[in-house]
C-alpha cells in the first residue's frame, strides 16, 4: 500500500518530442488544490503560492484590491475586515522581545495537550535515510545509473528490478550483491523487506515518495513507459538507501530535530495576539490555527484571481451586448497554439462554416531538441522561432566538461551497467 500510494505523487513525463506542458501537480488531481500543494511542500519542498510580501507587492501596484481581499475573506470567523487589516500588517510583521513575551504569558496556563489540540502542528518534510547522513547524492548516482537501463530498450520481460538482482555488484557496499539476491523477486515486498526495521511504519510513505521527489524525472519518466516500474525503481532506490545509509555507520531512523511544540506554538500566536482582538489563550489558538500560512497565501491567491476572473468576465459581457453587424459561422473553434493542433485546425476551417481562433497562455523556453540519432523537433509553438539549441550525446563529452567530472560520470554509468561485473 506504501508503494502505491509513494507512487502517486509522480504523475507522468512524455518524452521531449511529445510534450508540452507539464503540471507540477500531476498524479494529485483528484485532490483539494491545498491538499495537493502541501503534498507537494512536503515531498518535494515545491513553493505552491508567492510570498506574503509577494502578494502584498501586487496589491500597492494595482494587480488587485482589497475588495477583492474583503470578498475572499467571508468565510473566516471574524469579520472580513479585521481578516484583510490581520493579512495586511501580517505580511510585513517580524517577531519581537515584547510580542514573544506576550504569547509566552498568554499561553502560560494551558497545557501542552490543549494546546496541540486547538493548533496542530504540521508534520515535518521526510527524508531518506541518505539525506539523514549526508549520503543523499552517492544515493541518487548509483540508483539513477539502474534507473537509465529503461531508457536504452530496458528492461526485460521480468523487469527492471529482475536484471538489478540479477546483476547488481557491490559497488564498494560489502555483501550488497549477497543481500540484493535474497529479497523477494517482487519489487513490492522487497521494499517492505528493506524498509523493516528501519523505517518507523508511520514513515513510509513519505519516505518513499521523498526517495522518489529526490529524483522526479525518471520516475516521471517510468510512470509514462509503464506504471508498474515504479515499484521497480523504488525498490532500487531503497536497496542504495538503506546500503549506502549502513555503510556510513547510520542504521537506525533519526526524526527531524524540531522545537518544542509549546515554543512553536508560541511563534504562530505572537502574531495574533499583537494584530487581533484576544481575550483568550483559546482564542489565540483557534485565530492561529484559522489563519496559517497556507491560510493567508491561499486567501491572497483567491483575491487576486478573483480579480483576473472579474476583469474577463466584464470584458467579455460587454462584447455580449454588443450588437452583431455579421452573420455569425456556423462554428467558433478556439485552439492552443501548438504544432499538435495546427493540422487539425486548418483542417477544420476548410471543411465548411468555420471560424477558428488560436489561444496561448505561458511558454517557457523557445528550444529545438536534437537526439543522438540526429532527430530534431521544435519544442515551442508554431509561432516561435527556436532561440536554443538542446542535442543530446551517447556519453560524457571529456573535452566539455573538467576531468574530474567527466570520470565521475563515466565511473557512474560503468557501475551502473550489469556487463560492469566483468570488467
């Protein structure tokens, strides 16, 4: 169940020739905006929002108001205009001696389980157990040199983690080739067999999907080819992890080092208890809890795109209302500007009564893409003119790159190989 649901929070990557656009979200759609983004934060440390001072910026340059802030405050329990004067002076708000001692001397008499109880405490990022001893980068080079195999016509009919038991050598961790041949053949219960003991149970799945958020692109990449490898990969992954993990001396699962939680709690009710009318310690909790920071930025967000959506809809209203001088077609097409749908826009206009629009939101970087074979493709819409040129090689290039680093990557992808067992 660990793997499955780790295994969601990668959505899946098209080759280059094929894509697009990608959604930072992928594979959490069937989730709350703000359930997904806090996966995201967690997982992958991704920032899902601006900053507070970010939005408060925008709104002094026009981009919204606080009209906009009043009407995307009414679902709060105080009143809409004590919210948006809270978030105001919020965004620019810096601890003091005095407001810490305020919180401090208003907390004083509750007990720690009130306090957890009226302002929970969000869990910590999780780590692996590479990134627990400084291991992290060893962990992704030697699992990310397997994890390649599936790019060059592997794996197998068994599977990636099949050839990985089958081939794997020691790669300087005594006895790994040893204990990767007694795990199960499934890649599923081999990760439950390497993760007891060491991981806590409650762990897991934010420790395998970290393991997979270290390195997102293959296992987006994975997912695309066939879901099923990344069970594959995971197994993989965890096989370094915990190895490498072992053999810096780090066997055993070490919990983020946080402050105490009546110390937290102190941080998130200074603010409150300084900005808002508080009679009570429950009071300043409830506020606390009611107003955190993905609360606030959330609330931000809301107004300004409010205000985008406000701005379409009146333009377009007023276009409504217009009188109609020509007689309408009989189709209105609006498509994105992309070299998929081009074809199948002209194809249309000329079949008949058809008027067709071309719409583009955002694009990134304008680039065309060569393989090794010589393949190019433009990756930008059709009206853009490629300005960077992306080629891809069979190997390291030595006379780009330092010494160093060219025989890091060679010492890497040689390791990697199962024909490496003979060299």
């Amino acid at each position: 169940v660990a793997v499955e649901v780790a295994a969601r929070t990668v959505g899946a990557m098209w080759p280059v020739h094929s894509a697009v656009a990608v959604n930072p979200l992928s594979g959490l759609q069937d989730m709350a905006f703000e359930d997904a983004a806090e996966v995201a934060a967690r997982v992958w440390g991704a920032r899902s929002h601006l900053t507070e001072q970010q939005y408060a910026e925008a709104l002094r340059a026009g981009r919204f108001t606080k009209a906009d802030l009043l009407a995307a405050a009414e679902d709060f329990s105080l009143p809409a205009d004590q919210i948006v004067d809270y978030l105001l002076h919020r965004a620019d708000w810096e601890p003091t001696g005095s407001s810490i001692f305020v919180a401090e001397q208003l907390l004083a008499g509750t007990s720690d389980a009130d306090i957890a109880a009226y302002l929970p405490r969000p869990r910590p990022a999780p780590r692996t157990l590479g990134e627990q001893c400084g291991a992290h980068n060893h962990v992704s080079g030697l699992a990310n040199a397997w994890t390649s195999l599936a790019n060059q016509g592997l794996p197998p009919a068994g599977g990636l983690w099949r050839a990985f038991r089958e081939s794997v050598q020691d790669n300087g961790l005594r006895g790994l080739r040893d204990a990767v041949a007694q795990l199960p053949a499934d890649p599923v219960p081999a990760v439950s067999v390497l993760m007891a003991g060491v991981v806590p149970p409650g762990e897991q799945v934010g420790y395998l999907s970290r393991l997979l958020g270290r390195d997102p692109g293959w296992a987006a990449h994975l997912t695309q080819r066939d879901p099923r490898l990344v069970g594959d990969l995971l197994a993989i992954r965890v096989t370094f992890d915990v190895f490498v993990a072992a053999a810096r001396g780090h066997r055993d699962w070490v919990a983020p080092a946080l402050a105490d939680d009546r110390s937290w709690a102190v941080l998130q009710v200074a603010p409150v208890a300084e900005l808002l009318p508080v009679a009570t310690a429950a009071d300043a909790l409830r506020l606390a809890a009611e107003l955190s920071e993905p609360a606030r930025v959330g609330l931000w967000q809301r107004a300004w795109e409010q205000r985008y959506r406000n701005r379409l809809v009146d333009r377009v209203s007023a276009r409504a209302a217009e009188p109609v001088s020509d007689p309408l077609p009989e189709v209105q097409a609006i498509f994105c500007i992309d070299v998929r749908s081009e074809r199948f826009r002209r194809h249309l206009e000329a079949a008949g009564d058809v008027e067709t629009f071309g719409f583009a939101g955002f694009f990134g970087l304008p680039v065309r893409h060569e393989t090794a074979a010589g393949e190019i493709s433009d990756q930008c819409p059709v009206l853009l003119h490629p300005s960077y040129l992306i080629t891809e090689t069979d190997g390291p290039a030595p006379n780009r790159m330092g010494l160093a680093a060219a025989m890091r990557g060679g010492v890497v992808t040689s390791t990697g190989q199962p024909a490496s067992a003979f060299a």
